[in-house]
C-alpha cells in the first residue's frame, strides 16, 4: 500500500504509525515552525500515532483501507505550528502538561481554565496559598524534558465519572452524566486523566516553545507566535479586555450558569427561561450605561467595531434606543458606504483582492465628510451597492442638529487610519462589541468565544442566504485572519468594550444548527474544526424558548425574528 505524506510518496508497512514513517523520512525537526505535530488525512485530524495500516488489515489474500486513508486516496498533510489546527493540537498538549504539573505540585489546589487574551491563556488558581507561577514554570520544564509519551484510552464514560467523583473533579463528573455516547477517552500519567476533546502531540516533548508569567489569581501561560513559532509571543496585558472578562464570569455566578452543566439543569427545569430575561436585562441596563457615558461625554460620534457576528447591527440599534431616552436624535451610518469602487481596489501579491484591508474604505472622503458634519454642514452620503461593486450617490444628504448623536458602524471604526486629526477628542466615543462567553465545559476546556461566533454566523448565512456549513467554514479563516490584521489590535483603545454573548443561546442555536453540522463528513475539508464544535454541543440540552426571547435580542440577529430589520431609527 503506497501513502502519499506532504507530497512524497512511501510505501507502508503494516503496524507503523505516522510518526515512525516521518521519522524514517527525517521530516522530524527540532524547530517548532518546521516539525510535525499531527496529520490531517481527508478532512481529519490525527496524531502522529494513529497507524494508516494496521496489521490485521494486512492479509495474503487482502489489503483492507481505514476509512480515513480510503477517503483521502492515501494522501497525507503533516501539521505544524503555522497550521490553525496544529496550534490546537499544541494548546491540548500544553493544557495536559500545564495541569498535570499543578496537581503534581498542589494535589487540592483548584485550577481553572480562565480565558485566553492574546497569545495567553488564563488560568485561575484556588486553594493553594504557596502557589508560584517560578515554581510551575520549573516543573514544567521538567516534564517536557522528560518527554512523556501521551496515549489515549478508551474508557466507559460510568468509569471516567467514578474516577472523578473519587479524585474530587466533580465539574468532569457533572459534564460527563450528559455525554450521549457510553465511552469516553483520556489521556493519564502518574494517576492524571484528562481530555481536551481533540488530538493531542505525541509527547510532552513537542511542547518547545513557551513561558509562564504570574497574574492576577493564577498565572498566564503564554504561546509560541503563530507566525515566528520559533520565539515566544509578546504578551501584552490588556486591562479593558480582561476586565470585561471578568465581568462576564461575574455575569455567570450571578445567573449560576457558569458551566455548560449548569445551562443544562436551567434547560430541564426550566429555568432558562428566567436566565433569558435576566441576561436581556443585563444587556439593557449596559446599553443604558454606555448611552449614559456617550452624553456626558458630550460626543457626537459613536465608533462602532468588532469582529463578525459579534452583534454589531443589533447594538447600534440598541444603543440608539438608549440615546433617545436622553433626548438624542441618533443616526445610524455604515462604513460599508465608503467602501471603494471594486475595481479601484488594487490586488495583492497572491493575485486576489483582500477586501478586509483598511485600503478598501475611502479613508479620506469618510474622514472629509465627518469633520463637515461635526462642524455642522450638510452632507450628500453615499450608498455602496455590493451587486455592482461600485459607490453610488442618490440624494441621501445629512446634517446633524445639536442633539443628533452619528452611531457609525464598521470592522475598521476603531482604527485611528479612518478619523481625520484635529477632531475634538470628546466628540468621538470608541465602542468594540465581541461576545466573550464565559461558560466553561468543565475546569479544564472552555467553550470558545471562537465557536460561538462561527455558530451564529453558519445560522445566519443559511437562514438568510441559503448558504451551506461548508461555504460558510471556508471563508472562516480569511475571516479571522482579516479579524487579526485589522480589529483586535485597536480593541484595548475603545472607551467601552461590550460583551455581546448570552449565556443561554448554545442551548437556543443548537436546535437550529445540530442537523446542518452533524450533516458534514468525514472527506470535507471543514469536518475536523465542525468535529469539533459538535463534541461540545454533544453535552448542551436543547432549548425550545425562542418565545422569550425578544425581537430586540443580539440572538435574534442571528435566529430571525429581529425588530430592528423591520424599522430603522432615525
């Protein structure tokens, strides 16, 4: 049987792993950006172990093909750092060693996996008054020296819940009574067993580059630099995002929906329901307060940004109802209007047009029109139409009265390219609006602010647009990425971030998404990312409340049924 691995072609032999193949191939490297740290064959991941041709397929009379090597046509893609599914596999290798080292140094303290900011990762240490962020960063130099070799088991899911309620983990415990399969695998060393819902290095070994800094409850693990993995990450603290972090995990203790178990119990009994009105009102009573800061500022222009599907229409909207309440007359803009005309935009180096860059927006008219109508001009807007490519002018004139307030929308509303200079600082008020969902799997797996963003914007595109799982994970990442380039940098510089997520809605999307996500296979090349949200939603109940869910909501933006697409607010 021939396999085909980064373009070269081997013959196998029965029983080897991928990793013995590559090894013989010399592809094992001692730099991170270079050595593989898994494999994707078909649309799947897989470690470095996993043996593409077992012995018991290998007979005289026949040549039996696994799935995964029969849907691929034998071809084999190694993953390294620079791929955004080797960096997973990276970070569940780091999570492993990061815990084990902890309850190897503090056997009752409580380690939680907080947030990621940045390049961090936050993790929240209780119960252990000697903790000392030198004194893991030691031990877990230690390990990867030691080059433990990571294996996993297949385990009944009664035993893997017997094994934490004895071992006093009773956050796995609780998440494991709502797994719908009787099997469930781990990872184990020197009496650890733990899993992060994916695949993992072959070793600690792999983990080359990283640091551990002390911080506020615990300490920051910080990752390699996605594009120079060979050096660690600057990290850098941001006070604003971290406090809304923070925010929103008080949010969680507030409404007692902290883990995805806890949103199940709200499901069965009910009392989702309440949790929807008190975190509408959450969101309310912060609208009030961001309208409140506007008018005492006294700024006459809203810059709105944040990433896709992070609820940017429905807060503008609700930010302008708010306004009203103080007698404002908002208007609402969209940078999308000063786009330029298709054909003006010039091409990149890969021969396509990166229609994210800042160089797409008509800087200078946006800027030229806003400086005359904060000294009170009248203005002609224009109109961009995405059918033709092309900016259009149909007598759309402007002028703001003294109590008109402008809300002005778009990804590139925070970068400081887009305001012209000499405005008057107070007249500008910086808004960034991304939902951070503070609800954790269990202490040790999050649910990725990531996944919640490509679940609303899946719903979305096929309720709106027809548009396939498939369609819409292929424009994923150059999503991201553009997000990289072009919105997070400024997020830390906006006067207020908002956290768009509500606790309850993975509960609500999941009755609208599970069939489109569960429908993916194996052989498409978005099955390992969708894979993985469906592990997660696996353990979410669902929820049939879309009734009490308002037609103001940031979910309805989502779901259907949103009132601020009916009327505009002028």
């Amino acid at each position: 049987m021939k396999l085909t691995i980064n373009g070269c072609s081997v013959t196998l032999i029965p029983g080897q792993s991928l990793l013995d193949i590559i090894q013989k191939m010399k592809l094992v490297t001692e730099d991170l950006s270079t050595n593989p740290l898994a494999a994707k064959i078909a649309g799947d991941v897989f470690t470095l172990n996993y043996i593409p041709l077992r012995e018991k397929d290998a007979t005289p009379v026949r040549e039996s093909k696994r799935k995964a090597m029969a849907a691929s046509g034998g071809c084999v893609r190694l993953l390294t750092y620079r791929d955004p599914a080797g960096r997973e596999v990276y970070d569940r290798t780091a999570r492993f060693a990061l815990f084990l080292a902890l309850r190897q140094l503090w056997p009752h303290a409580r380690a939680v996996m907080n947030f990621t900011l940045g390049q961090g990762l936050h993790v929240k240490v209780t119960g252990a008054e000697d903790f000392s962020a030198e004194v893991l960063k030691s031990r877990l130099m230690e390990l990867v020296k030691e080059d433990i070799p990571l294996i996993r088991r297949r385990i009944s899911t009664e035993d893997a819940i017997r094994y934490y309620l004895k071992n006093h983990q009773n956050d796995k415990a609780r998440l494991l009574k709502y797994r719908p399969v009787p099997t469930f695998d781990v990872y184990e060393y020197d009496g650890f067993a733990d899993y992060y819902y994916g695949e993992m290095a072959p070793s600690t070994g792999y983990l080359k580059v990283w640091d551990i800094l002390p911080a506020e409850d615990g300490f920051v693990f910080v990752y390699p630099n996605p594009h120079d993995p060979d050096r660690v990450a600057t990290y850098r603290h941001m006070p604003n995002y971290y406090q809304v972090y923070r925010e929103g995990k008080q949010w969680g203790e507030l409404m007692q929906c902290e883990t995805v178990a806890d949103l199940n119990e709200l499901v069965d009994t009910g009392k989702i329901r309440e949790l929807i009105r008190v975190n509408e009102a959450l969101h309310e009573k912060r609208y009030g307060q961001v309208a409140d800061m506007i008018c005492r500022q006294g700024a006459k222009a809203v810059m709105l940004a944040g990433p896709s599907s992070s609820g940017k229409t429905t807060s503008a909207n609700r930010l302008a109802v708010q306004l009203k309440i103080h007698g404002k007359h908002p208007i609402l803009m969209s940078l999308d209007d000063y786009y330029k005309n298709r054909d003006e935009i010039p091409v990149g180096s890969d021969g396509k047009v990166d229609l994210e860059h800042i160089n797409t927006i008509d800087t200078e008219l946006f800027g030229t029109h806003l400086s005359a109508l904060l000294r009170g001009e009248e203005v002609e807007i224009p109109t961009f139409c995405f059918k033709t490519g092309k900016r259009e002018w149909a007598g759309h004139r402007m002028r703001l009265t003294e109590e008109s307030v402008i809300i002005i929308e778009g990804l590139h509303a925070l970068n400081p390219k887009i305001l012209p200079e000499g405005l008057p600082a107070h007249m500008i008020f910086r808004l960034f609006v991304s939902p951070l969902l503070p609800l954790n799997l269990d202490d040790h797996n999050r649910v990725p602010t990531g996944y919640l963003r490509l679940l609303r914007r899946i719903v979305r595109d096929f309720e709106t647009r027809n548009s396939s799982v498939q369609r819409t994970m292929d424009m994923w990442d150059s999503v991201r990425r553009g997000e990289e380039k072009w919105i997070y940098p400024f997020r830390e510089t906006a006067d207020v971030i908002f956290n768009s997520a509500t606790l309850y809605e993975l509960a609500v999307l999941k009755k609208h998404i599970f069939p489109l996500l569960t429908a993916v296979q194996p052989h498409e090349e978005c099955y390992d990312e969708v894979r993985g949200i469906v592990k997660i939603l696996n353990f979410v109940h669902e929820a049939d409340v879309d009734d009490e869910i308002p037609p103001t909501s940031l979910v309805r933006e989502f779901i259907g049924g949103n009132s601020f697409y009916k009327t505009d607010i002028h």
